[in-house]
C-alpha cells in the first residue's frame, strides 16, 4: 500500500513574519542547578560563539529525548560523573551557551492535556494537535502531510534514526500518516514508498525515506508480517541498502539506508552494555547518528534528519533509574554527534527537546542536610539488567520460588537487598493480585519495583505514565531565533516550514489544503 501526498512549493525567497517572543531560560537554570551551574555560566569546556547565527540552514536535525522529564538531565550528568569520569554530558554545556536560542513547548493533543508521542511528534510534522494514538489524522478522517513528505518533495533528503522501532510513534509521524499509531505495518510501506531513486540515487516522488535507521524488523519481514509480503526485497528493490547489524552499518556506503538492528525496539542501553554479543552486534544511537549524517550530507538538497532516543520513555514507564540514566547518556552522545557534525559547518540548525515528560523521577535528600544524597548513584551503577528484562525473571521467581527467589532477583539484579515485608507488594503484582497502593499508576509490577528501589537509589517516580509538563526546546545554527520563546507544539511545524520556504499549510478538519 502507498499513500500519495499532494506536491508542495519550496520558495527560498519567502519572508517569514515573527512574533517577538520572550526568552525563557527557566528550564536551563534548573538543569544547571541539579549539575553545578552557577550565575548561568557555562561549565568549563562550553562552546561560546560571539554573535547568534540567524539566517536560513541547508539541513536541520531535531534531537528527541523522548519522554525526557525536567529533572533527567541534571541527573545523569551527576550518574555520568561516576560511571564515565572526566566525560561530562553535552547537553548542560549546550543550555549554558548564551548564545543559543532557548524555549519551552506546551505538551498537549487535541483530545488530553496529557500527549502520547504520536500525537506530540504529529503536531510537529503536521502543525496540528491531533487525538492520543492517531498519526497525522484528525478525527473526521481528513489526513495531514508529514513535513518529511513535504520537504522530500520540495527536494531534500529526510532520514528518521531511532532506539525504538523506525515505525513506531515519534519518527513515524514525520514522515506518515495513520488513523492508529499500531498499524505498523502500513506504516512501513509508507516509510519505504514504491518509487526508486534519482540520478544522485536519492528518492523522487513518492519514495519513502533515504534514511531509517533502528528497530522493527518484523514489521519488513514476510515472516512476521500480516500480509507476508516481503518489504525487505522491496525495500532493496527500491534502492535501500539494508543493514542488519553493527558491521553493516559501519561499511554502509549507499545514498539509501534501511538499517534494522532488532525485531521490535533496540535493547535498552543497560542490557546491550552487559551483554558481549548485543554490544558487538547492535550499534549504539550516536553511531547510527554518525552513519544517517555521512549519508545525508551528500544530498544535493540539503536535509531534515530526526534523531530519537526512544528507549528514555520507555525506560520511565518503567520505573527504571539505571535504565533511564544509560539510555540518556545514549542520547546525549548521539546530541554530542550531532552538535559537532554541526560545528564543523555554518549551514546546520540543531534543535534539542522531547515531546513530553514521562513519571517525573526526582532525586530525594538523603542523609544530614543532605550530605549523602550523591552516594546513591553508586546504586544505581550498581544495577546490572533494566526492569524490562528483570520483570519476567521475577514472574518466574515468585511462580517457582516464592519471596526467597524473587529476593535472590532483585539483589543479584540491583544490589538491593530486601527482606519479606518490603517484597509482599512487588509478589501480590508479580501474582496479578490487588495489592494496598494508594496512587492507582503504581498498583502493578513496574510501579512496586520502582518504589522498592526507590529506598536503595534515591529516585523515586510520580506515576507509570506521561504527564502534562512544559518541556525545553534548544535551538543553535542558522535560523535559531524562531524557536526562542514559548510554544504549542503545533507551531514547531510553522517554523520548519517557513525555514524552507514551504507555503503549504495542512486543512483543518473538513477544510481544503492551502
């Protein structure tokens, strides 16, 4: 099945009229608060530029920590000091620069003050708030065009890199459109096309996108599929150079990449770390980062490029503090890629946020005034597998061995040791049994482990869910400016397009395309 988008214009002499907006620093006071900041200076080791870089950029990357709550980063640039010593995050130093163009992002979708990624990425890609778990469709059906169709179309290249599936919610909204973010596998037609290349080997027309790179193999796979058609041949038959593994991706050297490392997600960061034949065959994000920029730099157009670090939000659902940490430092190597991609270059525009906040972990005062509240880091280092991989241990424990086994689990897993009072609650969810909890998103197995540990690292979570806050937005390159200020996320879309001269604007419900 393909979707056909009408052609758009891209007019490079538009002008674009622009609101004076207030500059908001608020979030990067508190992430250089956590970390150490002091006054709003930059940590040491920060890139300082004389004068703002306005102007319009050849290519734009957007860097997505999905499900990034506001208190992440400064705790894993504390976790960071301890399991990498003298490699600092990026991440604090880029919001310390005074020279780049700092925002936040009101976070809801068109039926919830409260987004799932579908519809907040949707609203970027589309300029529309659309309801939780559609892609680019409004309720009455109308569907909207992705800004990766429209920029394709307009003749740049577009690539989509992910820990998650490359059909999944965050960077399949980019590029498709769906009445429900499951249907995965029309999603992966969409994202492949049925037209071949150009004379420079890049897409034309209706050809899908040059560059996917993450999980979700079996959505590609006529063994896995529904339909059992074969995307992966259609795939190379279309041009795609298709890479199963690390060493595929590092001798990579086609213009169209279609790189699927996993069955369904990439593993979190914790468990590839821990495990020898993972780590050697499963690339990590800033390496897949590294490939999609080696290969969309030779697009004769220029290019938009949407880098997500997906497994964070997962890894918050979750409960997960070690999972959560490792993958964030995933992120912020594959952002330290990016901004230095762009740093040689003067015609890259970087932009940095998530789409939403997800279980709010914080970091509670431990010890006299506090003084011990840095030592529980260690804990958290200490955790060898993410609760994902841990839970189906623990079902198995509690099934064969009881509160013995299952406390055997948790401290040989996160170096927790528990004693059977503490263990009832965790065993009454691993049993699907109703269990005395008071907050409704912790009354399950993820929540009770969470609170467990809670007591052994320090970080303890608000819920198992997304939640409503405003999230930054960090811009630096050419054309920075526009995302200074506060924002729906609908108006991400205005800006991109403007950026590149695009004057289609999507219909409102039952409304004509402009």
């Amino acid at each position: 099945m393909t979707d056909h988008f009408p052609h758009t214009s891209r007019d490079p002499g538009s002008t674009v009229s622009r609101r004076s907006l207030l500059r908001s620093s608020a979030f990067a006071a508190g992430v250089l608060g956590a970390v150490g900041g002091v006054g709003g200076a930059a940590p040491a080791g920060s890139v300082s530029r004389p004068t703002r870089r306005r102007g319009v950029p050849r290519n734009v990357i957007l860097v997505v920590s999905d499900g990034m709550s506001a208190a992440v980063p400064g705790l894993t640039e504390a976790f960071a000091g301890l399991v990498r010593p003298g490699r600092p995050t990026r991440l604090p130093r880029l919001l310390a620069d005074r020279n780049v163009a700092d925002g936040m992002l009101e976070t809801r979708s068109l039926d919830s003050p409260v987004t799932d990624s579908a519809a907040a990425s949707s609203a970027w890609a589309s300029g529309f708030h659309v309801a939780n778990g559609s892609i680019n469709h409004l309720p009455d059906g109308t569907r909207l065009v992705p800004i990766g169709t429209l920029l394709r179309d307009a003749g740049m290249g577009v690539g989509l890199v992910s820990t998650t599936r490359v059909t999944h919610a965050t960077p399949a909204a980019f590029a498709t459109a769906s009445p429900s973010r499951n249907f995965e596998d029309a999603i992966a037609e969409q994202l492949i096309g049925a037209g071949g290349a150009d004379a420079d080997g890049f897409g034309a027309g209706d050809s899908g996108v040059d560059v996917l790179l993450g999980g979700g193999r079996r959505f590609f796979d006529p063994a896995t599929r529904g339909d059992r058609v074969d995307w992966i041949a259609r795939s190379r038959e279309a041009g795609y150079e298709v890479l199963g593994s690390k060493a595929d991706l590092a001798k990579a050297s086609g213009p169209r990449l279609l790189g699927l490392f996993s069955e369904s997600h990439l593993p979190m960061t914790i468990d590839r770390r821990r495990d020898a034949g993972l780590d050697a065959t499963v690339p990590t994000l800033a390496e897949m980062t590294t490939a999609a920029l080696r290969t969309l730099a030779a697009h004769p157009g220029g290019f938009l490029l949407q880098v997500e670090g997906g497994r964070v939000d997962h890894a918050a659902h979750a409960n997960d503090a070690a999972g959560l940490l490792w993958d964030q430092l995933e992120l912020d190597d594959a952002l330290a890629t990016v901004l230095d991609f762009a740093a040689a270059r003067e015609d890259t525009l970087v932009v940095f946020t998530t789409d939403h906040a997800n279980a709010n972990p914080g970091l509670s005062g431990t010890g006299r005034r506090y003084g011990r509240s840095g030592e529980v880091f260690a804990n958290v280092a200490a955790a060898t597998a993410s609760v994902e991989a841990t839970l189906p241990r623990l079902s198995r424990a509690e099934a064969e061995g009881g509160e013995a086994a299952v406390a055997a689990v948790v401290a040989e897993t996160f170096g927790c040791e528990a004693d059977g009072r503490s263990l009832r609650p965790l065993r009454q969810a691993l049993r699907r049994e109703p269990i005395d909890e008071t907050n409704p998103q912790l009354a399950n197995a993820e929540g009770q482990l969470g609170r467990l540990l809670s007591g052994h690292t320090g970080i303890a979570f608000v819920g198992t869910s997304h939640t409503a806050d405003w999230v930054p937005m960090v811009a630096t390159g050419p054309g920075q400016e526009r995302f200074e200020g506060f924002m729906d996320h609908p108006q991400v879309f205005e800006r991109l397009a403007d950026l590149f001269g695009i004057t289609h604007r999507n219909p409102t419900a039952g409304s004509p395309a402009t």
